[in-house]
C-alpha cells in the first residue's frame, strides 16, 4: 500500500515539477507577430553607440533630446549649426538614414555624429547587428552623401555616393551591414 501512494505521490511531484518547469519557456516566447511588426524610427549615435526608437512617426528628434540631452541638426537645413561641432555642441549631426523598404518607407535607422559632412572626407559606420540585411534604401543628410555596403567596414559589393537611394537594387536588397557618407 505504502509503495503504491509512494508512487502516486511521485508522479504528482515530477508532473508538478514539469508544468513548472514549462511555464517560463511560454512567457519567454518571441513577441506576439502584432509587436514584431510595429514599425520604429530609430537613431543611433555613431561615436557613444546610444540608440533611441520610438513608434513610427512618433518625434525621434525630441525623444533624442530627452535622452541626451542634446538637440539634432541636419546641417543642410539648418546651415548656421554647421560651425558647432563635438561633444561639447549642444546638437548631434544627423548625417544618414536606412530604411526597411522601398521609396524610404517602413522601419528606420538615423545615424548621428558629432560632425556634419565636410570636403575631403569619407567615414563609414557599420550598422547596430538588429540592421543586418534589412536595408532597402537610404538617404544622406547634413551635406553627406551615402554608399551602403554589403559587409561590414565597407566591405563586399556596394551602391551609392548620392544624396537618396530609393532602392539599394536587387543584388544588395536586404544584404548590407554598413554604410559610408562622404560630401
């Protein structure tokens, strides 16, 4: 009799211990398909590596400030701010944006830097890893003009050095990691 409720009592134990053990993996499940499809605007600082999203169409810019503590120029649109540069500028250089898809659409990435584009140089940045092969166009801002890249440190096969790449085309569509802007 002992061995038999020994035995049921058992079972019950290791069925309990079970369905605890299950319950986690079910709340670490990847998120709903709904919030896996939200698309974001997102930026991404090249020299301190902060990242910001927020909603799409949300105020990336004031989102930006809340965070840093420092505004966001485009020095194309705003040609007095060219001449405040580095950390201690109270503004941050939007200098490139990628986008999801087509036609500058969907999901995007803005990438900030201290300093606006300028003659004579060229520097790239590779995307945040979450960017790898996403990319289907992209823009330059603050005077630059952009190139996207196959592989990461401007590496592989690429397509660019203009001001909007409404479409990287179909040997580069959702395959690049990174990107350069040079004036």
């Amino acid at each position: 009799m002992f061995a038999q409720l020994r035995k049921a009592c058992l079972a019950v134990a290791v069925g309990v211990t079970a369905a605890l053990a299950v319950a986690p993996l079910a709340q670490a499940a990847e998120p709903s398909s709904e919030a896996a499809s939200q698309a974001q605007d997102c930026a991404y600082h090249v020299q301190t590596h902060q990242t910001v999203c927020v909603p799409k169409g949300a105020d990336l810019e004031a989102a930006w400030k809340e965070k840093t503590g420092r505004g966001v120029v485009d020095a194309a649109a705003n040609p007095s701010a060219r001449y405040a540069m580095g950390p201690q500028a109270a503004a941050d250089y939007k200098m490139a944006i990628i986008y999801d898809d087509t036609n500058f659409g969907g999901s995007s990435l803005s990438f900030y830097n201290w300093n606006y584009c300028t003659a004579g140089g060229e520097i790239y940045f590779n995307y945040p890893s979450s960017w790898y092969g996403r990319v289907s166009s992209a823009q330059g801002k603050s005077y630059c003009r952009v190139r996207v890249w196959e592989l990461t440190n401007m590496g592989g096969a690429s397509v660019g050095y203009s001001t909007q790449i409404a479409w990287v085309g179909s040997a580069l569509n959702d395959k690049t990691k990174s990107i350069s802007v040079t004036y």
